[in-house]
C-alpha cells in the first residue's frame, strides 16, 4: 500500500483520512487521548481539518468534526453500526453474556422494544411515581431543616436522586430498614462506578482492586428471589424481567447482571447531570431567581400550597413549559457532557458527505462524533465557557434554532447521543432533573457556602456526563411561610429571610 508521511499523520490509501498513528506500539495514541481528549481532538483538527483517524489500543477511530457531517453518520445506520460495541462493551462491564453471539435470539431487539415504556403515557406514569418518590424523600430527608443544614452538594445528589430513581424503577424495599438498604447498594454502585472509566477502557477487572467483588455484590441484589420482594416498581423493569424469564439460556445471575446495567445506566449520569444543574444555578444567583421565580408562578398558577405533606403535583405540560429551567439545565448539559457516539463500519465503503466529500472506510473501522466539540464550540456557543442559564430562550419560548459561520444547526445539543445509539431515558431524566430542582426550590433556600470552583473531571472524557474533581458544602432551610403571605401568594416567592453569608462571584 502507497503511505507517505505529512507531520505526524499518515496518508493511506486515496480517499482516506490522515492516520495519527503514534509511536507507542499498540497503544498509538491511547495516552494522549486519554489524558485529554477534548484538547488532543482540538490540536488535530487544527493540524489536519475536519476528518482524520487515530490509531488508539489497536482500534483505527475516524473522527467526524464538522457538525454538518454529523447527518450522514447518523442516518447511515445500516453500513455503520452502534450495537455490536455497545454489547461487547456493556456485557464485559456488566458481566453479562454477550447478546450478539446468537445464543439469545431477538433478545436485542425485545429489549428496545420496551423502551417505549419510556416515552408518551407510561412516561407520565413513571414521572408521577418519581415525583412522588422524590417528595417522600426529601421530606423524610430535610423535613427537619427550619434552620439551616449543611451538606455535600454532589453525596445529597446521589443520595436523593440514587433513591428516588431506585424505588421509582424497581420498587420500594418493604423491610423496616429498607431506607438502609438502599443505600447500601448505592455506596457499592459509587464503588463500582469509580471503576467503571477503567473498565470501559478495557483494563481487565482483576486490577482494578475490589471491583469485581463489589459488581458481583451489587448484581445479587437483583436476584430474582430478591426483586419480588420489592413493591410497585416500573413497567419498564417488570416487561425486562418478563422478557429474560423467556431465555432459558440466561442464568439467574445473567438476568440480575442486566438488571443492574440498567440501574447503570439510569442513574450514572442523570445523579452528575443533577449536580451540576444545581451547581450553576447556586453559582448564578440572576439564573437562581429566573428559575425560582417561574416554579412559584407555576405553583401559584395552579393553586398548589405548600401544605405539611409534599404533594406537588406536575403534569407533562406543565413541566414541559417549564422554559427557563429546561434553558438551564439544558446549559448545564452542554458544560458537563462528554459521551462520544461511536459506530462501527460493517463493510469496506465510501462513506458520502456533504459537499462531495468522501471517506473511505474499512470493515471493522470505528467513526466517531465527539459533541463536546460542538458544545464548546465559540462559533456556535458565544463564550462558551460561561454559563449563560438562558442561552435555550428566545423571545420567552424555547431556542432551538443555532448558528455555525451563518447556517442552521441541525445538531446543537446532544448530551443523550444521536440516531440509533440516543438514550431511551432523555425524556425521563430531564423530568427527573426538573423535578428534583424544582422540589428543592420550592421548598427550600438554598445557598453555597464554600466558594471554591469546581471543575470537571475528565477521567470519563468520552463516556458520559463528567463528575466534578471535587465536592462542594451548600446549605438549606425550608423557605418561610411568613414571607409568602406577606407577598400576597400562595407560595413562597424565593427570598430568604436572611442574607448570603457571601457575595460568590458569577464563573
Ligand atoms: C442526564 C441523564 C442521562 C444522560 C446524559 C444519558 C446519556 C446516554 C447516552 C449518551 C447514551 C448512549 C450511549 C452510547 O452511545 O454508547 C445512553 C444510553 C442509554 N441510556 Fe441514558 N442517559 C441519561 C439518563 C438515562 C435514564 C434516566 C435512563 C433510564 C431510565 C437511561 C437509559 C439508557 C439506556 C437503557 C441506554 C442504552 C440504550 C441501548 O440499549 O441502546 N438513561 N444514555
């Protein structure tokens, strides 16, 4: 094969992107990649333009920069593939057979067919039982907070929504202590998902300490003698335990293994996703009153009081026109995620991209789009470090119209992912998230008491949404019902009584 060399990139054969190949063997470019992806991305488009491939641990991964290309990946579902890596990638993490040997047939497609329990009614079935959850929760919680408590804002996070989302999808844990249990299995999930950058990376589990101890703990948890106990869990779980009861094939600690995969996957982002929704709000104090503001208005709109009980209740359309706080949640996604879309070539072809653009690929070849690019990217994003909690609000309504030099962004925002890889929890984990910002503010005032910056943490560049590189303390107390009657509303109308202990800067 003709190669010649230009910078550190290769040129293969006609057609095809510049290799980076790197010097290290086998692991090409792996190091760099991992140490920063976002930077080391950046640094080769610069060098090499919108396309190029990155020999990384053995795999050759083209990387499709230009958002306007991003179409032609995604809508070439056929030639290029997501489930094969997705199930090599999930069976080892999770330690379940691989669905794609042919040992379990249809079991791929019978489990995406239930994800419609994810969307149109049984969505609003299942936000209800979460909202509820997540009253029950902070009530028995912060019931007590008539003076101010402090907390770590990214454990209370884990604590609320870990529990809320645990009882809402697999039920409630009937035992006196069943508080207890739960968090018991969520330390071990925060044990494991420490690990889990590693194991995505393919480091085998036996070096990663007490990880497969702990997976291994954490998958008999749903055992199936162990989940019938559990009260009024979700359509979704239940039509999942139907299914895997129809493969003989599939051993009990097979089914339990899937189960917590999907624990997994519901909880391991929406709980940084949260955070950092929180965060910036608490950061933003104009972003902290546009939002508070618009949930006393819902609240009083619908003649919702505060009462001794927590018994808010949220229809979709009113969550829905929740603009401001979608605006700012959204913003926070577009900071904080970082998960690449990956698919796999089925076949040697010419992928055809705009402006008579062609890439030649190879069987077995991984393409990649990385949005975080497109998140930071100052053409699109003015400023695209700040956060700006109403950068998704036009004229009052939603924004969903962005710009790249002039012309119209069809993809401007993809934290689930795009085409046939896109998360089949999005609708729930945005209710989720509004449900969970719009509880605490709505009952409580909230503050930060540390001012130090948080950043993100990049060791899951790639992967999802990033955790932050360190916990920050925040405080709260319910909001006094003094103050809303003297306003003439139903509701609190988001002061505190007292003053911030301190001015923090806006980031
Ligand atoms: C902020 C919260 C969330 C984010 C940012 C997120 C993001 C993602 C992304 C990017 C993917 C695709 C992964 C890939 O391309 O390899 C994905 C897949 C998935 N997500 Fe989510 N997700 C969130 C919440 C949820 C929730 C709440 C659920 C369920 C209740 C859920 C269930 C799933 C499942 C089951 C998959 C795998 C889909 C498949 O089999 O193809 N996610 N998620």
């Amino acid at each position: 094969m003709d190669t010649f060399v230009f910078s550190e990139a290769v040129y293969l054969k006609t057609g095809e992107p510049p290799l980076i190949n790197g010097w290290i063997p086998y692991l090409g470019m792996a190091l760099l990649f991992r140490k920063d992806a976002f930077k080391f991305l950046l640094d080769q488009q610069k060098k090499l333009g919108d396309i190029f491939t990155v020999h990384i641990a053995g795999r050759y991964i083209t990387f499709i920069m230009d958002p306007f290309q991003y179409v032609y990946v995604i809508r070439n579902s056929k030639q290029l593939e997501f489930h094969e890596f997705a199930d090599k990638m999930a069976s080892k993490t999770f330690d379940y057979p691989a669905l794609s040997k042919g040992k379990f047939p249809d079991l791929k497609e019978n489990l995406h067919r239930i994800y419609q329990y994810l969307q149109g009614k049984p969505l609003d079935i299942i936000s209800d039982h979460m909202m509820k959850n997540l009253q029950d929760i902070f009530e028995w919680k912060c019931s007590q907070a008539t003076d101010w408590e402090t907390e770590k804002m990214y454990k209370f996070c884990c604590s609320v929504m870990f529990e809320a989302s645990f009882i809402t999808l697999y039920g409630r844990v009937p035992a006196a202590d069943g508080h207890k249990v739960i968090s018991e299995i969520r330390d071990k999930f925060i044990k494991f998902d420490a690990s889990f950058p590693y194991l995505a990376a393919n480091i085998p589990i036996e070096l990663l300490g007490a990880t497969k101890k702990v997976r291994k703990e954490l998958i008999h948890h749903f055992l199936l003698q162990n989940m019938t106990k559990w009260l009024g869990g979700s359509k979704v779980v239940q039509a999942r335990q139907d299914i895997f009861e129809k493969y003989e094939l599939l051993g009990d600690y097979d089914k339990a293994a899937h189960h917590f995969a999907f624990l997994w996957a519901s909880v391991g982002n929406t709980i940084p996703a949260t955070f950092w929704a929180m965060y910036y709000l608490l950061r933003h104090p104009k972003a902290l009153a546009a939002v508070r503001d618009e949930i006393d208005h819902l609240l009083h709109s619908t003649g919702q009081k505060r009462g001794p009980t927590y018994n808010i209740h949220l229809t979709r359309e009113q969550l829905d026109n929740l603009v401001y706080l979608e605006s700012a949640l959204n913003e926070s996604l577009r900071m904080c995620s970082s998960s690449m879309n990956i698919r796999i070539s089925q076949e040697d072809f010419v992928l055809k991209l705009e402006g008579n653009q062609e890439v030649g690929l190879r069987k077995g070849d991984w393409i990649a789009l990385y949005p975080q690019i497109l998140h930071m990217d100052p053409e699109v994003y003015e400023d695209p470090k700040e956060y700006k909690f109403d950068r998704y609000i036009e004229n009052g309504k939603k924004k969903t119209t962005f710009y790249k030099a002039g012309r119209k962004l069809k993809y401007f925002l993809m934290p689930f992912g795009s085409g046939i890889s896109m998360c089949p929890g999005r609708f729930l984990a945005m209710n989720e998230m509004k449900m969970f910002i719009f509880l605490l503010l709505a009952r409580f005032d909230v503050e930060l008491v540390e001012n130090k910056a948080v950043r993100l943490d990049n060791s899951r560049m790639g992967l999802g949404i990033l955790l932050p590189d360190v916990d920050i303390a925040f405080r709260y107390k319910l909001r006094s019902l003094r103050k809303r009657k003297a306003l003439g509303l139903e509701v609190d109308i988001g002061c505190s009584d007292m003053p911030p202990r301190f001015v923090l800067p806006e980031l």
